[in-house]
C-alpha cells in the first residue's frame, strides 16, 4: 500500500519524544446512583502506545471510555484526552478520535457502505478508497444491509468505523469480540501498524490473551479502580508458570524439600516414576532465574517450563482480596508511572 | 514507517448529514404517512355532497346524542369547511398526524439513545446541540410536507366535493395543523430527550395531544368546563372553526415558537446527560 500524499496534517512523536499523553486520566470518579462505577482511577498513556485495560465484567471499563468521549460525566476527576479536557469537549476533539462501543448496535436498514458514508460526513475527513481496503482487509462485504449481518461482521464495520480516518487516538471498546481468531490476528495486526504510524491505542478486554500481543501496558481493572499497571514483559515474568522436572539419584520427599523451599513455587508435587526417579510438578510465580540455579545441582533427566499463563495471574488479581492484589502490583504500579511519565 | 495519509484531499461531505440522515433513514415512514392522510381526504371529503344534500344523514347525526356531537365536533358539519374540519383536520388526520408526530420525536432523541445509536454519533464531529437541532428540524420539515400534502388534497377536492372552502382559510387551518403537530412532536423529543427512552417521549407527545383533545371536547360540553379550553393546544388550533373564519396568525406563531422554544429546551437537556446510562 503506498500514500501518495505526504504532507502530514500533525506532527507524529517518536518515543521519548512525547511531551503530554494521549491519555490523562486523573482520580476519576464516576457515581451511578448509589452504585460507584469508577473508584478514584490514575492512568496517562503515552502517545504512540498501545495501552490496554482488562478487567471482569462491570469492573468500569466502558465507564473510563465513554468518560473519555465525554458521553458521559465523571462524578469527580478529570480526563485530559489529546491536550483538551474532555468534559464538554468540542466536535474538534472527536474527529481526531476513533471510538468503537463495546455495544456496538447500528443503524440496520441501510448498507456498511451507506453506513459508514455517514459516520464519515460527521467524523475527521476519511481519505478516498481508505474505507474499501479496511473493508478488504478484513474481508468484509461493504454492500450488505447491516441487518443480515453476524456479530463478527457488524464487529467488522466497527471497526472500520473506527479506523477509517485514521485518528490519533483509538478508543476501543472489547474490539476482538466476535471475531474468529484469524481475525483477530488481523485487528491486532492492525493495532500495531496504528502504533508505528504514531497514532495512540486504548483498548479494552476481559482477558488478556486477546490484547497481549498487541498492547505495550496493560492496566488491570476491578471494582472500579486499577489493581495494577505493567508492561505485558512484566507481567509475564511474574505470570505462574507450571512445571514439571523429572530428577534421578533424589528421593521425592527430598526433592520436595529442596523445591519446597523456593521461593514462588506453589501446588509442589513430588511422586515416584516408573523408572525410579522422583517427579516433581508445581507451579511458578516468580522468576526463573533463581529457581533455576536452585535445581542446577539436581541431576535432571526432564525439565518442562510452560509459557507463562497470563491469564490465571490475572484471574488471580481478579479474585485476590483487593488490599493483597494492590499489594502485588503497587510497586510495579509506581514503576510504571514513572515509567510513563519519563 | 507509512506516512499519513494527506487526509484533508479527496474529502466529499455531505451538506448537513444529520438533517439529511434523517430523510434517508425514514423517507418510506414518511411516504406511507402521507398515503394514509391522503387516503383519509380522498375517502371522507367527496361523501360530503351526500350527506349536506337533505339525506337522512343530517337526521341520523340530529339524532346522536348531543355530547357526542360536540366531541367529534360534528356540530358545524352542515358546511364544507365543518365537514372537513370535523373529518380530516379535526379527527383522522389529526390522529395519523399525532402519531407520525408523537413516534418522529420520541425517537429522534429518546429513541436513539435507547437503541444505543446515539452514543456512536455523539462520539463522532458532532455536538449534542447540533444532534437534537438537525434531527428537530427534519421532523419540522417532514410535518410541514405533510400539512402541505393535506392543503393540496383538500384544495383538489374543494369543488369536485362542494366543500367551498376558501383557499386563504384551507391555507391557514394547513399551518395550523402542521403548528399543533409541530408541537407535540417537539415535546415528545423533550420527553425523550430528558428520559433516554423512547417511552418517555411517547408518554409526553401523545399525552399533550390526547389531554389536548380531551380537554377541547370537556370544554364544549358545558359552560363550567369551558376553562379547559384555555389549557388545550387542539382547541388554540381548532376551537375558532379556521377553516370558516380563517387561522389566527398569531397563533400560528405562537404554535411554531411554543415548538422551537421546546425543541432548544430538549437540547440543553440532551448536553447536561449522561447518555445511554
């Protein structure tokens, strides 16, 4: 795909050069009747970033976006979104923002084609042919009526929606719902061609297998505040890992005594194999380094080290009482504030 | 790294795409509305000759009962200018217009935002303010089409059914109608513009316009109940028989302003919400 045009209509910043966020969100606070969706919620995303929020169901996701796009008002805080607060922000603030709803519902009777002509006469000005190749791109049928749709497909337009005039800011709500995972692949995949054109990602997910990939931070979302704030390096250093070693001339009650003894390694079982040697199996929540000069000594005849399971650490932060999940991930939390605000 | 694209080139818009989404959403709506109130003149009007002619339905319509007579307004129905306005604008036509009136505003606002649409629009270039302005006056413009479509039909049948209307009063009555449609519109799109819901606005627009009706024909009973007039947009409208004695100007205006003062109202409203909560 080549751009004949070249003149750029803002300036992109590199890393490193960034001298304000896309995103500064500040204590935010959104009250709901007596129902408090957002709890005090801290986060800046660079520019050029791809920046992910993951949490259960109802943690306050859609809440942060749709304050960020000024459909609704935070109770106290505030947002700063591209330089321009986003309370009561103009027209102008939205045109260089792409927003996917994490409840997508369109207009049916009328075709993607049509659809999104419209979207485009309100939105920032969509370059010629840009809608036909995100079209293609995702394989998806502009002529179709809306209506006869599937959800993947309606995802699509969406998506479409979104991307078309190329914004320096995507905001997108759960955007890998309904699509098959070789779509997925694809969404990601654009996702990161958005990043090294300099635009800025924010997206949203209940689980993390479907952003990993994409995002350069993730914040973890519960209950209306965020848990933690790491880079998906850093959580997956800290991510349970299980294991299995196979270890001969060792008693398995002495090799469960040695393992036992390390830290991060939980669920520990040690049995007898066939052969004669003891099994352990177990799992892993710190890093890999020290556990693995600790079993140099052991004679080894098998050693299996799983990826990591982002997943179930998160589920762990999910599910972990709120001042010990804090706990866990209050000093990378701080890390990566400063981190952001390098 | 790709270069972005010069995007300010090869941009078409189109001019005023909120008014103009409206038409393409709703221009079959539009069309069946305008088919069933032509449809009520074309089937009422020409049965005047038959029943002003000494038939026995000047007799069957003695015959009713007195409070029935002034609710339907039938008591003046011994003219043209009665019949048509005790059969289209007062009865059939008022009803479909209501309706189309009553469903245009509470979607326009209420409507969209309880289906979730309204969300994704208001997270494009645009304003809440301009949102509830385009969409008011594309219901003005689709009202004041079927008033005109209603005047043209009347006029068509003026001669062939003896209705003798004179056509500066068939004018003002037309204007008259589109106001008092006007206005239930506009509160239905306030209704649903402070509720979020399409039922609110609902409530609102066919609530003016049923207390309206009701009140207009409480008020013809008796001398006592004649205060309800006061309150009732359909007798401001109606009560003063235009089509015979000719539309009051001034409240035409003030059924245009009461509108476009209810209209503003729904949109400051929309701006102070959270939408879609």
């Amino acid at each position: 795909m080549s751009h004949d045009a070249l003149t750029q209509p803002r300036a992109v910043l590199g890393p490193g050069q960034a001298p304000d966020a896309a995103i500064d969100v500040v204590d935010l606070v959104k009250q709901f009747g007596r129902n408090r969706a957002l709890n005090g919620v801290t986060f800046q995303v660079p520019r050029g970033s791809v920046f992910g929020v993951i949490g259960p169901n109802g943690a306050g996701k859609t809440t942060i976006m749709r304050a960020l796009l000024d459909i609704i008002r935070p109770t106290s805080g505030h947002a700063t979104v591209l330089g321009t607060p986003s309370r009561n922000a103009g027209p102008e603030l939205r045109r260089r923002i792409g927003y996917l709803p994490g409840e997508l519902i369109l207009e049916g009777r009328t075709s993607g084609r049509r659809l999104l002509a419209h979207y485009a006469d309100i939105s920032g000005p969509v370059a010629a042919g840009h809608v036909h190749e995100l079209a293609e791109r995702l394989g998806f049928d502009l002529d179709r009526p809306v209506r006869k749709l599937s959800k993947g497909n309606k995802q699509k337009l969406g998506i479409v929606q979104a991307f078309m005039h190329q914004p320096e800011l995507l905001v997108l709500d759960e955007p890998t719902s309904g699509l098959d995972p070789l779509m997925q692949q694809e969404f990601l995949k654009m996702v990161r061609e958005a990043r090294d054109r300099g635009q800025t990602v924010f997206l949203s997910s209940h689980v993390i297998s479907e952003i990993q990939q994409a995002a350069d931070e993730v914040a973890i979302l519960r209950d209306g505040r965020i848990v933690t704030i790491n880079s998906v390096e850093e959580l997956r250093t800290t991510a349970i890992r299980h294991l299995r070693l196979v270890a001969s001339g060792i008693r398995p009650t002495d090799l469960a005594a040695a393992l036992g003894a390390l830290e991060g390694v939980t669920t520990l079982e040690c049995t007898v194999t066939p052969a004669g040697d003891a099994e352990a199996v177990a799992t892993l929540s710190s890093e890999i380094a020290p556990f693995l000069q600790a079993i140099s000594t052991l004679q080894l005849k098998d050693l299996m080290l799983e990826e990591p399971d982002l997943e179930e650490s998160v589920l762990k932060l999910y599910s972990a009482p709120m001042p010990a999940a804090a706990a866990a991930g209050l000093a990378r939390h701080a890390d990566a504030q400063t981190d952001v605000t390098k | 790294m790709t270069a972005v694209q010069d995007r300010a080139r090869n941009v078409r818009r189109a001019p005023l795409p909120l008014f103009g989404k409206v038409f393409t959403d709703s221009w079959r709506g539009l069309l069946g509305w305008a088919l069933g109130l032509a449809a009520a003149a074309f089937l009422y009007l020409p049965l005047y000759p038959s029943i002003s002619g000494g038939s026995g339905m000047q007799d069957i319509i003695k015959n009713l009962p007195p409070e029935l007579i002034k609710t339907l307004n039938y008591d003046q129905i011994g003219t043209g200018a009665g019949y048509a306005q005790a059969t289209v604008f007062g009865l059939i036509g008022f009803v479909l217009m209501t309706i189309a009136a009553t469903s245009w505003g509470a979607g326009a606002l209420g409507g969209d935002e309880e289906s979730g649409r309204l969300e994704l629009t208001l997270a494009h270039g645009v304003t809440r303010v301009q949102v509830a302005a385009a969409r008011f006056c594309a219901i003005a413009v689709k009202i004041l089409a079927l008033s005109t479509l209603t005047f043209l039909a009347v006029l068509t049948l003026n001669d062939s059914a003896r209705l003798e209307i004179q056509v500066e009063n068939l004018l003002g009555t037309s204007l008259m109608f589109g106001g008092v449609s006007l206005l239930t519109a506009s509160v239905a799109l306030l209704g649903g513009a402070l509720s979020g819901r399409r039922i609110g606005g609902i409530a609102a627009g066919a609530g003016v316009a049923v207390v309206g009706y009701i009140f207009n024909a409480l008020g013809n009973q008796s001398a006592s109940l004649e205060w309800l007039h006061n309150v009732s947009p359909y007798y401001w409208a109606f009560g003063n028989s235009p089509l015979s004695t000719g539309a009051d100007p001034t409240t035409i205006a003030v059924f245009y302003a009461l509108s476009l003062l209810l209209a503003a109202t729904a949109a400051l409203a929309l701006r102070q919400r959270d939408i879609g909560v």
